[in-house]
C-alpha cells in the first residue's frame, strides 16, 4: 500500500509507543526486588499479577474505546490515550511500592486505545487486500521499538531503576505532541455510528462480534494464540536470568535482537510471502514457526540454542497480523474500531489469565520441589497453539 503521511505517522507513534514499553522490560526482575520480592520466582508471580492488572483494565475498557473511535472519531481518542500513558510512566517512577506499580498498571490499561484505535486508523485509510501487509507494518513499527526500547532500558537502568520511566514517559509526551499537530482524522462523520449504553458491556460487545459472520472462528484462533505468545513478555527475562544468569544489560540485547528479526519478518517477509502464497498459507507458515520457536526455547539449555530458535521464533509473529487481517475483513468500516476493541479485548483475557497461569507452572518448575524443567512454560504454549491448527485450517478461502 502507498506510505501516506498519516500511515506513516501512525507507524511512527507506534514505534515510540513500543520504545516506551519494551524500556522496562529488562529491569522488571530488579524493579520486583526493589519493591521486596524475595527471590527470582517470586519476582516473576508478582510481575505475572501486574500483567494481568494491565490486560484486566484492557479487557473492560478495549471495547469502550474502540466504540468510542467508531462514534467521536480515531483522532481525539487516540491523543487522550496518549496523555494517560505519558503520566501513567510518571506514576510508575515516582511509585515506592508494589501496590503504587500495579495502580500504574491499571491505568495504563484503561488507557490502551493506542493500539485499538491506531489499528482501527490503518483500516480506514487502507483497502481490504492491503490490510495483512499494513498490518504486518505494525508489528514492523513495534519490532523497531523493541531493538531501541530493551537497550536503552539495560543501559538507562545503569543509572537509576526508575531512569527507564522517565524516558518513556519523555517520548510519550512526544507522541502527544505529534498527534495534535501532525494527525488527521481518518473516519468522516457521515461512516461513523453511534455510541450507545451497549457500548459500555465489554461482554455485550465480544458477543455482538462473534455474531457477526464469520468471525468467530478468526477471534478464537487470535485469543489462543496471544494467550500462549504471552510467554515471552512475562517470563523472558526471568527464564533468562534462570537458565542463563543474565543480567539486565544482556536480556535488553537478546530482546533488542528479537525486535531487529521482527521488524524485517513483518516489514519485508511478511509482504512477499503474502503476495507470492496469500494470506492462508502464509499464516500455516506463521503457526508452524510458532510451534518450532516455542518448542526450541522449552528445551533450551545453552545461549547458541536461543541464537538458532531466535529467527524461527520471530517467524511466528506473521500470525496476529494475518489474523486481524481476516477479521478486519468481513466487516464494514463503522464497526472497524469495535471489532479492533474484541480483539484487543480478547487479547487482554488472554494476558490476564495467561501471566498468572505461566508464572505459576514456572514457579512451579524451578522452585526446586520435583522436576527442574524451566522451559516447562514455553512447551505448554506450543500445545496451545498445536490446537488451534484444525482451525486455522478452517480459515481457508
């Protein structure tokens, strides 16, 4: 598709956005000790629980603000969105306890209309053939985010744990800056619908968009597979401080490594492989490297494995894009922001119980009480998504 100043400004905002989150992936272990947790397992269950806040207040305000988008326009949601998570990252450095930190969390949460509404802005101004490869871009602008954001947090954390904080908070504010004058509106007033009280049921929405045909069987393969995708932000850095003995400086750099490999899958696999095999096989490709990435990281037990699963790993994450692309699909542009609000509403269930539920059997795993098998987390992800296939495969054109 044709890089307008728009679509470009939306990749943009969103790689900063990524840039302000994976900053404070790689001091989470020594942010959890610094607020009292007494070993790397329990740091990792606390994490897991402040996760799970997040995607909690996701699930019951995705949907609200996707409507809202879909009724007001993607412009002014997507800017108030942006001032809550610029003084959310002030909350969280200036936070002296646990609890303080998951307050932050919550309302970073309610504010994760950047996404929603960004996602649902691409699909306006994008044709439906185009949608998997300006999706794909996304997931390029959040690779890119993501070879910046853990480094600078490794390095930035060197100087104080809280220093990451103000950065993102600083390109946060920056992003609200931009949106007020470079961003235009992207819904004309006569496509959009109106915001009524079922808007506010985040349960009535997700029903009202597995109704709509032939939609539930895309929303279910996106839920499973974000579920079991959970595994990498919640237990990344502590598996790797686990097996490996990595300190904060070298998670930000495998993690930065990973969003380089992301950023090309998305930006320049991703388009040829669609347009040479479609969307469907494509995505077949995406499912089987998911299969093989988390498998290979489950049974990992020397960095020179991780370096090899790496890129078959970040193959997998052609998946939510072509996904979105087949929902995004069967529906009209006046209910793009709520379709975009249930995935992001799903995806949200799925952090909520997937950090809980993986921090408990890697708790579990290494606590020292039966089997020692760290990876345990990573091999019941790839159960996951093996059942998802006889689905995927339904999706077939």
């Amino acid at each position: 598709m044709k890089l307008s100043g728009p679509f470009l400004f939306i990749l943009a905002t969103l790689m900063i956005d990524a840039i302000g989150v994976g900053i404070v992936f790689p001091i989470m272990p020594d942010l959890m000790d610094r607020v009292g947790a007494s070993s790397t397992a329990e740091g990792a269950l606390w994490g897991g629980i402040m996760m799970s806040a997040y995607a909690a207040a996701m699930f019951l305000f995705g949907p609200i603000i996707g409507s809202l988008s879909d009724a007001f326009g993607r412009r002014p949601v997507l800017i108030a969105a942006l001032v809550t998570l610029a003084l959310d990252y002030v909350i969280m450095a200036l936070a002296q306890s646990y609890w303080m930190l998951l307050v932050g969390r919550v309302i970073a949460g309610m504010a994760g209309a950047t996404y929603i509404t960004a996602t649902a802005y691409i699909s306006d101004i994008s044709k439906p053939h185009e949608r998997s490869a300006a999706f794909g871009m996304i997931g390029a602008a959040f690779g890119i985010g993501f070879v910046f954001g853990p480094a600078l947090g490794g390095l930035a954390s060197g100087l104080h744990i809280t220093a990451p904080f103000w950065i993102a908070a600083a390109l946060a504010t920056l992003n609200v800056i931009f949106g007020i004058f470079i961003l235009p509106e992207s819904l004309p007033r006569a496509k959009r619908r109106p915001f009524g009280r079922r808007d506010l049921n985040p349960f009535g929405s997700i029903i009202r968009a597995f109704a709509m045909p032939g939609l539930a069987i895309p929303l279910i393969c996106i839920f499973v597979f974000e579920f079991a995708n959970m595994v990498y932000p919640t237990l990344w850095a502590f598996w790797g401080r686990e097996v490996f003995g990595w300190d904060g400086f070298t998670i930000g750099l495998t993690l930065s490594a990973y969003g380089i490999l992301i950023a090309g899958v998305q930006a320049g696999v991703l388009p040829q492989l669609t347009k040479r095999y479609g969307d469907y096989n494509t995505l077949l490709i995406a499912v089987a490297a998911a299969v093989g990435g988390l498998l290979g990281f489950g049974f990992s037990t020397a960095a020179w494995a991780v370096a090899l699963v790496l890129p078959i790993a970040t193959l997998a994450d052609m998946a939510p894009p072509l996904m979105t692309a087949f929902a995004a699909n069967r529906v009209g542009e006046d209910s793009q922001g709520l379709v975009q609000g249930v995935i992001a509403s799903l995806a949200s269930v799925a952090a909520v119980v997937a950090p809980l539920a993986l921090t408990a059997v890697f708790e579990r795993f290494v606590s020292g009480d039966g089997l020692y098998f760290p990876g345990a987390p990573f091999v019941i992800a790839a159960v996951l998504v093996i059942v998802t296939v006889p689905l995927v495969m339904r999706l077939r054109p």
